[in-house]
C-alpha cells in the first residue's frame, strides 16, 4: 500500500545503530492512495482512499523529513490498515 507524506512530527527521541549514526523517531501521516506496483492486482477499497494513516519511521537524512512523497507500507503495515487495526508502527484514525 502507498500513499503521499502529508506531515512529518519529529519526536526527539533517538536510536544509536551498530555504525553509530543517531536516527531520530519520527511520525509520519500518509494520504493513502492505493497499491504499489508489486501488487498490481490489488485495488484500495474505495473507503480507504484518501485516509490518512500515521506511520512511525526512523530518520536520518534530510530527504527522509520529506513532505509530498510517496512513501510505501511495509506488509504488515498494509495488513493493519486492511484490518482497521493499529500495531506498534501504525495508527489508524479516522479522518473527516
């Protein structure tokens, strides 16, 4: 599943990786648009589309802060949204 970067909420909270760079936890909201193209048979439930979903992520660069790009869900990412369930990387709200 894919959908545009809305927003960006940076948290100030950091994780340190094994080569010691610092990535920051940030929250992402993401307009859902509908499926990547490894799924070309799958079509987005019209209820769906438009939904803003948010996602956490782990950042770095500065093109990781982007707003306005397409970002896609991890597969269990997708599934959570399908199912109308939030999991520790995904928070389903509805959103008028």
């Amino acid at each position: 599943m894919q959908g545009i970067v809305v927003d960006v909420e940076r948290t100030g909270e950091y994780m340190v990786d094994e080569e010691g760079e610092k990535w920051e936890k940030c929250i992402f909201t993401i307009e859902l648009t509908g499926f990547s193209k490894r799924t070309p048979n799958e079509v987005l439930p019209e209820n769906l589309r438009g939904k803003r979903v948010k996602i956490v992520r782990y950042c770095l660069y500065d093109w990781h802060y982007k707003i306005g790009v397409r970002k896609t869900l991890e597969p269990d990412e997708t599934e959570a949204v399908l199912s109308g369930k939030s999991t520790s990387t995904v928070f389903i709200k509805a959103y008028e």
